[in-house]
C-alpha cells in the first residue's frame, strides 16, 4: 500500500479549487478578491491559481460562473415551471424567493458585480452579461403564459424585480412591493 504524497506534490484538482474561492467571494466580496487571500481560502498558493487560471481576472470570472450555475441550479430546485397564474404572480414569488437568507450573499454579490461594471471595470461585463443572459433564458422557459414577446416580458420582469431586491436591501421593502405591484398590478 503506497502513502498519499505530501500536500506540496500532490496534484490540485482546478475544480477542486472553485468552492472555497467561492465561499470567500460570497462573504468578503469581489473587492477583497485578490491572489493571496483567494489562494489562502483554496488552500494552495498564488502561483498555483495563475498556473491553473492565467490571470486573477480570468480566476474570478470563473469563479462568479460557477456560483450563477450553482445558483440556477438551486432556483432551478425550487420554482417549479408556472403553466398557470398571472406574471405579477411569479415576480411577486421571484421576489419572496431572492430575499431568502440562503441567497442574499449571491444577489449581494451579483450587485457588488454589477456595481464594479458601472464604474467601467469591464473586466467584469462578460460575465454580468453571461448570468443575465442564464436567467433570462431560463426564466422566458419556466415563466406563467403571457401576451405578446416572452423576451421583453421577462426582461421586464427581470429589471422589476432586481430594483425591488435594490430597495429591500436599502431596508425598504414596502417601496420594493409596491413597485412590483405598480409594474404588474391588473
């Protein structure tokens, strides 16, 4: 029976790597992301993450895609396809369900993101363009029967939604529902 090598000669597996560096996305936040403490969250060193990412850029932008699939995959558990009930409905559940505990260190972060590309970080503009564009799609395939383009609805749905979630972060969540109400009330 052979002994495992020592921790500095064993291979890292690159996938192995995304969780942790994941974890210290979600609770420090993409301003705090850089080598070391990333490489310290991972359990590996800097050099190790550019070996196996190219850049920090590159390591982050893999990393913030890996969270979204993890999280479509999640929401996907958990709001089932609506062949019935109205849009204000399902942005009104969208709504509920993005407020949950479990997920406020992914819309915080999704924000943070957002926030880094108003400020002209385009570093950071394919991939917000790459989660809008999953849940977007996603949600024009799981979303309540409507009028007219699916798309546009969704994108309104979308845009409604994430500036109630704006200001039921600010502490503001009756502005937030009434906001829902006044775009999809009948």
């Amino acid at each position: 029976m052979s002994k495992p090598a020592p921790a500095a000669k064993r291979r890292i597996d690159r996938d192995a790597l995304l969780p942790p560096m994941a974890q210290f996305l979600l609770e420090n936040g993409v301003h705090a992301a850089s080598l070391r403490p990333l490489a310290k969250a991972a359990g590996t060193s800097d050099r190790m993450l550019v070996y196996h990412f190219g850049s920090k850029d590159a390591l982050v932008e893999e990393v913030l895609m890996w969270l979204a699939d993890r999280v479509q995959a999640q929401l996907g558990q958990l709001v089932p396809a609506q062949k019935e009930g109205t849009l204000a409905d399902f942005a009104t559940m969208l709504f509920d369900l993005l407020r949950q505990p479990m997920l406020r260190p992914h819309l915080a972060l999704l924000m943070e993101v957002s926030a880094c590309c108003a400020r002209g970080q385009d570093n950071f503009l394919i991939v917000c363009q790459q989660v809008v564009d999953s849940y977007h799609t996603w949600l024009v395939d799981i979303m309540p029967p409507t009028e007219g383009d699916r798309t546009a609805a969704v994108a309104h749905m979308l845009a409604t939604v994430e500036g109630a979630l704006m200001q039921d972060m600010a502490g503001r969540e009756a502005f937030a529902r009434m906001a829902l109400e006044r775009a999809f009330g009948d």
